[in-house]
C-alpha cells in the first residue's frame, strides 16, 4: 500500500511540476515587468516620509513664539491669504509646539480628490505655506506624485489595472516558486551551468526569506485595487466587517458603514456647498472632541454642508492606532454619533493595520525599512529570473512543454480541480482570470506555430 501511495506521489510530482514551472515562466515573463515596476515605485514610496519633512520644512514648522491662537483666527489668517470668504472644508491643528496648523480649502476648479492647503504658524499666524494636498490622508505633493506612479503609472484610473495585474499574480508567484523549490530535484552543476544555478540559487534562497512579505503586498494590494478590491469590500460587507465610521446624518445616531475601507486613497473633490457654522465652530468641535475623548494629537475636524453634523476624526495610524472619530452639530455642539477603533471587528482592524503596513505608516521607520529590504529584494530576484531565463532561453520550450500539453498530462480529477480553481480565482481577482485567459491564448498559439513547424520540417 506504501508503495502505491509513494507511485502515485510521484506521478503526481512528475505532472504538476512542469505545468507549474511552465506557468512560473508565464509569469516572469509576461507578469514580473509589472511586479518590478509596483516593487520599485512602492519602495520609494515608502521612504518618502523623511523627504518631504525635508523638501517642505518650512511650511511643515514655524519658530514657536508664545501662545497658540484659537483656530478661528488661524483660519482667518488662511482666508486672508486666499483672499476668500469661504470656510475651509477641513483643518488639522497643529500636532505640537514647532508644527504648523493645516487648513484646507476644497474650491470649485480643484481637482478629484485634492485640497489647498494654507500652513499657518499657530502663534504668530505667518503663512508658511501654500501647497495641494491629496486624498483624506492629505499627502503632499511628492508623495502625491509617487503615489500616483507606483497605483497607476500616472494614467490615472485605467493605469491601475497594472498594480492590480501585479498584486494579483505576486502571491501565484511566490507560493508556486517555493513548490517548485520543495520539489526540485537535487542536483549538482558545473561547468556552463554553474552560473545559473548560482543565480537560481539566490533567487530560491530570497524567495523563502521574502514570501511572508510578498503574500503580504499581494493580499494588501488587493483590497484596494479596482476590481478585486470590490469584490473583497462586497464579501467583507456581506459578513458585517466593513469599517465602521461616525453618521453625519442628524436625524439618528446609529453608526454607518464606509462603503470603502480605503479612503486614504480616495476623497471627494468639486466645490464645498454651505455650511452652517463659522471659523469658530472649529474651535467649539475641537473642544468638544476633547471631551468626548479623542485625545490624540494627530486630528482633523472636517465642516459639512448645512444639515450634516461635523465630523472630528483622529488620524494618528502609528501604533498604537488612533482613528476614533466622532460627529458633532455644529450649532450646539451636541455629540451626535460615534466610532472608535476598539468596537472595529477584527477583520476591519486586520485591514487597518495592513493598510497602514503596506504604506509604511503602522510602526513608523522600522516598518519603512522592512517594506524597502521586500520591495528592493522582490526587484533582486525578478532580474535574477529573467538573467536565468536568458542562460537558458534556448531550451526553454523544449525542457517546459506548453500549458495545453502539459494540462493533457494531468489526471481526469486533477484536470477538473484546477479548472474549476483557475475559475474561482478569475471570478473573485477578475484581472488575475483575463490575464489567464491571455495566456492560455497566446500558449495555444505558439503549441500551434511550433506543431505546424515540425509538420512543414518533416515534409
């Protein structure tokens, strides 16, 4: 019985490895341009923190001179300087002594997802600066920039089937390099080859130390790319773990659901209608955040439209995380709802904190570092590959075979199996399940180019 199970493990082995290696080399070839492309762009993103308290210094930190002045008169100092009358649709006060406070305009022209905003030293009210702010996250013009390149190659919506293609097929990658891996067979080289079984060598060996950190931008990337991104909101939603957030709606206080748990990538531009309030409710809902108890620094107050409650929100995603918010009528100042983040289900905090992770916000600069070393390895091991593939190219179809041949191969049960897997996996990673098809096409394609060679060779 032993040696029956140990005939048909090896059956097995001998049938799947190749269509996985085959499959391996489909994604290195066609997939892994994208994958370096998202490692290369993610990594400077993530060191960009420390560039931009650089590059914009200035507006970021004001001499402390004395006291700090109510909001109210900081952003009349921002009016001023825009020349405006209109209430600022958010202000961020200043997080400690030497910051400036940020008060954001939304005005008609602004486009999608972007504020001005007005630095304002809090003691003394000289306009530090003046730049555009992007998304509720409210990143600065550098990391805006980056953020850009490395979601969408600066092609807006339509680029972003790129990050999604790369997000989608980052962890197929990785956990069919360390079954490849598991089941090579060992072997021993020299001469021409010893070359490339070195670079195979470091390419196995960066792929183990990595694929925690590569399953984990798969996973991550995922949950706000366009299309499996819906998908994976609409499961969540459906089992009661979408993100929990404050209702601005003032005629109940039950707690609304975000229809996106990535808002941080998203906000919502066009012109700021009326709002009932002054300068001075930002001072009275600051005070009235305080006494409900969102005490972290790091906060923002955002002024509704006339009829919605002001929400003030805490914005502080280090660890540990502080992103309570609360909703207030800006007219008396009655709290009107509430969210904090210890009432989160597991699943929303679990995206938090993998949101804040993948960004390199959560644990600060260790995290940084952590998310550079990945992305810079996952770029090591990619051109290893391909300078692999390029020792061997000559060869390449004849040791793989094709996916359609090497499907053949399979058993009748493990045929089904994977295709009923590879359709479940184009249904819920839609991106993942086209760019599959495309494969197969294009396998079917060359089978038949390579067929009607041998057949023309032969006659």
């Amino acid at each position: 019985m032993s040696i029956a199970r140990s005939s048909n493990a090896a059956g097995v082995r001998a049938t799947l490895r190749p269509l996985l290696l085959r499959l391996h080399l489909y994604i290195g070839l066609f997939i892994a341009p994208f994958m370096l492309v998202a490692a290369f762009t993610g990594t400077a993103y993530v060191l960009t923190p420390q560039l931009e308290n650089l590059v914009y210094h200035h507006a970021l930190t004001a001499p402390t001179q004395g006291t700090a002045r109510p909001l109210a008169d900081q952003i009349l100092a921002a009016q001023q300087a825009l020349g405006t009358k209109a209430l600022p649709s958010a202000v961020r006060p200043a997080t400690a002594p030497g910051r400036t406070t940020r008060v954001m305009f939304t005005p008609q022209d602004a486009p999608a997802s972007t504020s001005r905003a007005i630095f304002i030293a809090p003691d003394t009210l000289e306009v530090r600066g003046d730049l555009e702010v992007y998304g509720t996250s409210g990143i600065l013009p550098l990391r805006t920039w980056l953020d850009q390149l490395h979601r969408s190659l600066l092609l807006g919506d339509t680029g972003r089937a790129y990050s999604e293609l790369a997000a989608s097929w980052l962890w197929v990658a990785a956990l069919g390099g360390l079954i490849l891996w598991i089941t090579a067979p060992r072997r021993t080289s020299s001469g021409a080859s010893s070359l490339r079984s070195r670079y195979r060598r470091w390419h196995q060996v960066l792929g183990g130390c990595l694929l925690l950190g590569l399953l984990f931008f798969s996973a991550t990337g995922l949950t706000w790319s366009t299309w499996a991104g819906a998908n994976i909101a609409e499961f969540r939603h459906a089992f009661g773990w979408s993100t929990p957030s404050a209702s601005t709606t003032m005629t109940h206080t039950t707690m609304a659901r975000e229809p996106d748990a990535h808002a941080e990538h998203r906000a919502t531009g066009g012109s700021m209608p009326s709002m009932a309030g002054t300068a001075a409710t930002f001072d009275l809902m600051l005070a009235r955040a305080r006494q409900t108890g969102l005490e972290s620094p790091v906060i923002e107050i955002q002024a509704k439209p006339a009829g919605q409650a002001w929400k003030v929100r805490e914005i502080d995603r280090r660890w540990p995380t502080h992103v309570d918010e609360a909703t207030f009528d800006p007219l008396t100042g009655r709290e009107v709802d509430h969210a904090t983040f210890a009432d989160y289900p597991l699943a929303a905090k679990l995206t938090r904190w993998g949101i804040d992770a993948h960004m390199g916000i959560l644990f600060g600069l260790p995290n940084q570092l952590i998310l550079a070393a990945t992305g810079a390895g996952l770029c090591t091991m990619i051109i290893l590959g391909y300078r692999m593939w390029w020792l061997r190219r000559a060869t390449a179809v004849q040791v793989h075979g094709s996916l359609v041949g090497l499907m053949r191969d399979q058993s009748w049960t493990a045929r089904l199996t994977i295709t009923a897997g590879a359709i479940a996996l184009g249904l819920a990673l839609p991106v993942l399940g086209v760019s599959l098809a495309i494969m197969l096409v294009l396998d079917m394609l060359v089978a038949l180019l390579r067929h009607g060679s041998r057949r023309t060779a032969v006659n």
